[in-house]
C-alpha cells in the first residue's frame, strides 16, 4: 500500500508538550478527524523522502488548542490554513531534523499492538522507553524458560518420536526468546544513537 502524502504546516508544539509522547494535528480530512476525535489514537508520521517514521499518539487539534497557542506564542493560526500539526523537536529530530513550515507528511491512524510498542520504544521520556524495554527483555527470558523447562522434562516422557519432537520444540522456543531479547538491546542501541 502506497502511502499518501499531503501538504501539513509543520509547527512547534506548546512548551507544556515538549516531553510527552503526543502531538496534535488538524487533518482537514473528516475520515481522520473522525478518527481522532474521541480519543488518543497511535500515529505514523513519515516524511517525504525521509529514512525515519515516528509513531506516537495523535490529539486533535481543536479551537481551544489553538487558542492556547496563539496566546502563548503569539501567532495567528485558525483552522482553516489546511492541515496543521504541532510537533516537539524530539520527533522532529527523529524525522532527519524536520524542519518548521511547510512539508509534505503521511499521517496514518493504527490500533495495532506494534504500532502502541514502537510509539513507546520512541517516547522522549527515558522512563517510558526504560519500562519497555524491561517488559521485553523479560518476555524473551520467560520465553527462553519456557523452552529450557520443556528440555527439563523431556526425561520424563517415554523413550520414542516424541521425546526428539519436544527436545526440537523447546530448542526452537528457545531460540525465540533468544531473538526477543537481542532485538530489544537493538531497541536500546537505535534509541542511543537518536540522542
């Protein structure tokens, strides 16, 4: 599926959003106000002819957010200027240095589990990456004991077929965990080197 690319006035988010995991964004689409609504949704946000995407959690922008930001910096935004997104410097450096102004953005709404994880795993507050990054380093070792108490108790079972069956199973469950937790310390290592 080919993404979409429109036209959004990129702008700075609000000093009070500098370190929180969100920005805000007026989609003149009605399909993706919809979507935003009602509630936080986790967003993908890529730029055209850029390498990274930042998946976050998206607020719509509405009359009172930007009456706060016209009060606060000064400016004259309404609504009616096209699309509009308010963006930290944390995801706009994750975007090749984004600049403010005018970019062309593909903005798409996600429910999936993966979406949620790496909007995490991109959060700018080192607590909620830290709370992550545990809870998958612990699911590869649950999953690396799950496979090494299967290899305990294959002796248990009678001598035969099975017993070479559970002995593969447990391995390749092993293994499993084995990737979960070396593709979290990849995790770790791609975040250090955004900072």
């Amino acid at each position: 599926m080919e993404q979409q690319y429109d036209p959004y006035k990129v702008h700075t988010a609000l000093w009070e959003d500098l370190n929180e995991g969100w920005v805000w964004v007026y989609p003149t689409d009605t399909e993706k106000q919809g979507q935003l609504q009602d509630q936080r949704r986790i967003i993908r946000i890529s730029k055209q002819n850029g390498r990274e995407s930042v998946y976050c959690e998206a607020l719509l922008a509405d009359d009172y957010y930007l009456t706060r930001f016209n009060e606060q910096t000064r400016q004259k935004i309404i609504l009616d200027e096209g699309n509009l997104i308010f963006i930290s410097g944390w995801y706009r450096h994750i975007l090749d240095n984004m600049p403010v102004g005018a970019q062309k953005l593909s903005i798409s709404v996600g429910r999936s589990l993966l979406w949620q994880l790496r909007a995490a795993l991109q959060h700018p507050q080192v607590g909620v990456l830290l709370t992550t990054v545990l809870a998958i380093f612990g699911i590869g070792l649950a999953i690396i004991g799950i496979g090494l108490a299967i290899i305990g108790v294959k002796n248990l079972l009678q001598p035969g077929t099975g017993r070479n069956a559970v002995e593969v199973v447990s391995w390749a469950i092993m293994i499993l965990g084995a990737l979960v937790v070396l593709w979290n310390i990849v995790q770790l290592c791609k975040r250090a080197r955004i900072t």
